[in-house]
C-alpha cells in the first residue's frame, strides 16, 4: 500500500470512531516521518482531521 493510502486509512480510522487515539497519531507520525514529505492529499486529509477536532467532533484520547 502506498504511504498516502496508508495515511488516509489512517485518518479515515480516526474520523469513523471520532477518535485519535495515540496509536493512530504515531502510525501518522511514523507514515510522515518515513515518506520524508507530505504529498497534496495526505495534506488535505490530515487538515480535514485537524478541522474536525477544532471543531470538537473528534476527540484526542491520551495514552493510558
């Protein structure tokens, strides 16, 4: 799968439970880390997560 797939999967996750949980943060992180840049669409879905938790329909779940 391709690390843009990867990322959107991640953030369509985050988006279907309304959570983001530390695993899927670090996954994303990882995902970002390893591509060394972040393509148009990874942008945009990674902005339409951060809206939606501004907007308080996704909420930040510490570690345990």
């Amino acid at each position: 799968m391709k690390g843009t797939a990867v990322i959107r999967h991640l953030v369509e996750k985050a988006l279907h439970f309304k959570r983001l949980t530390p695993d899927i943060e670090n996954e994303i992180n990882y995902e970002l880390t390893r591509q060394g840049y972040i393509s148009d669409v990874d942008y945009e879905a990674l902005e339409l997560l951060m809206d939606e938790m501004d907007a308080g329909r996704i909420q930040l779940v510490p570690s345990l």
